[in-house]
C-alpha cells in the first residue's frame, strides 16, 4: 500500500499535466502541439507496428532508436575509462592538476556542438565523429568528479596504506577508488545525461539514422505528432537511464551509508 502511495505521489503532478495538455490541445487545435493522444498513437505506429516474431517491435527500433543507444553507452563507456583513469592519476599527484588545470578550464567551456565541424573533418561523416562529439562533452564530469574524490581520500587511510605497505595498485583499487566512488558517480550521472543530449545533436548533423535524424526529418515533413513522439522517447530515455544507474550506485555504495549509519550510533552512544 505504501508503495502504490509513493508512486501516486511520483507522478500525480506528471499525470495531471498530461491530462491538461490533451484538454488545451482539443481546444486550441494547433497542429504543433497535438494532444498526447495523438502522440501517442504515432509512436505505437512507429514503434510497435511490426510482426510478432519481433515482439510487435517496428523497424524503427532496429534501425534508429538502437542505434543510437549503442552510440550514447559506447561513447559514455570510452568517457568513464578516460575519465576515471586520468582523474585517478591526476587526484593522486600533487602538481598534475596545477599544469593541466587551465588547459581543462579552456577545453570545458568550449560547447561540444561548435566542435561538430572539426570532427566532421578528422572522422567524416559517421559514427567516429559521432563518439568524438559525446566523449568531449561527458568526459568533463567524470574526470573532474573524480580528482576530486581521489583527493578526499583522508589522511588516516594514507598512513594506514604506507604502515601496512600496501602494494600501490591493490592501495588504489581497494583504498581510493571505494573512497572517490560518491563523488565518481555524480559524475557518471551527470554525464550520462549529456551524453544522451550530446547523441541527438551529433545525429541531426550528416546522418542518415538514429533518433536525432529522425527527430529533424519529422519536423521537416511537418509531423509534429511523430515529432513530439521522438521527444517523448528521449525523456522516457533519460529518466530510465538515470533510475537504472541509481540502483546500480545504491548497490554498489550500500556499504557507505551502513558504515555512515554505524558510525552516527556510535556517535549517539
């Protein structure tokens, strides 16, 4: 019963405002916004049109909205290896960050989008220039995260590491990276979602698949409805994106908030 509550609550304000949209759209009968309704018939029609042998998926799915997918996660995986690592060893030196720092500071106000043509030019047309366009934009959270957090690692588990000569290697898998892994995933979160955002504009640009270049082409031809589905979807996208690596960080940091927990009765005793 508890958790039907918390649902309801989640999403009663979504709901509502969905039910006023179909209202508006009825009554003011613009054909740029359509009713959800509508909306949601065409992307039934776009997605779920195909045969059962395919889970009544449409052709759509296999040639534009996966993908895309593989686009986002391949170059958010090259972001997080790039990320993590140079963070790590960037964290542990002392004088690394005071050398490279303004050159990140440049590089990071730069808008991924401006540097299309340049890619456009050292990759062509294709899915290179497409993972170059979202590694530079999602890399910048992840590295600068995890300096961060591999910097808070606390004194006492330094001294700990140097009196039991821990091996550096095993020191950093099992001693830094555990202790950077709050501030690690804030980022991770962070740039999964500009990776996602980062995978629409590099596909509206020289592309002849994917959820960007179906996006552009629907408004080309004028169907807003389709359109609005293609926008739909990339919410719905991000949301689950999110939630599902929120459950991954609520497992793999469990071991954080019992010892927080422990320590505050400890504290209280």
């Amino acid at each position: 019963m508890n958790s039907l509550l918390g649902f309801v609550r989640r999403w009663a304000l979504f709901l509502v405002a969905v039910a006023l949209w179909e209202v508006a759209a009825r009554l003011g009968e613009s054909p740029f916004f359509p009713p959800p309704t509508t909306i949601i018939g065409s992307a039934a029609d776009t997605w779920l049109s195909g045969p059962a042998t395919r889970l009544f998926l449409g052709d759509s799915v296999f040639d534009d909205v996966l993908p895309s997918l593989g686009r986002v996660f391949g170059g958010w995986a090259i972001a997080v290896l790039v990320g993590v690592g140079l963070g790590t060893v960037l964290g542990r030196s002392r004088t690394g960050m005071d050398y490279v720092g303004p050159l990140f500071a440049f590089m990071r106000a730069v808008p991924p989008p401006t540097l299309i043509p340049v890619f456009l030019v050292l990759f062509s047309i294709g899915t290179p220039m497409k993972l170059a366009t979202i590694v530079f934009g999602s890399v910048w959270p992840i590295l600068l995260n995890t300096v961060d957090g591999v910097r808070s690692v606390s004194t006492t588990q330094q001294e700990t590491a140097r009196s039991f000569r821990t091996p550096r290697p095993y020191w950093i898998a099992m001693v830094v990276l555990p202790a950077a892994s709050p501030k690690i995933f804030a980022g991770l979160r962070l740039s999964l979602s500009l990776a996602l955002i980062l995978m629409v504009v590099s596909e509206m640009v020289g592309a002849t698949d994917g959820i960007g270049y179906e996006l552009i082409f629907a408004q080309q031809r004028f169907d807003f409805a389709a359109m609005w589905a293609w926008i739909a979807l990339l919410g719905a996208l991000g949301y689950g994106l999110n939630a599902l690596l929120l459950m991954v960080e609520r497992r793999m940091l469990g071991w954080q908030h019992t010892s927080v927990a422990a320590n505050a009765k400890t504290a209280g005793a």
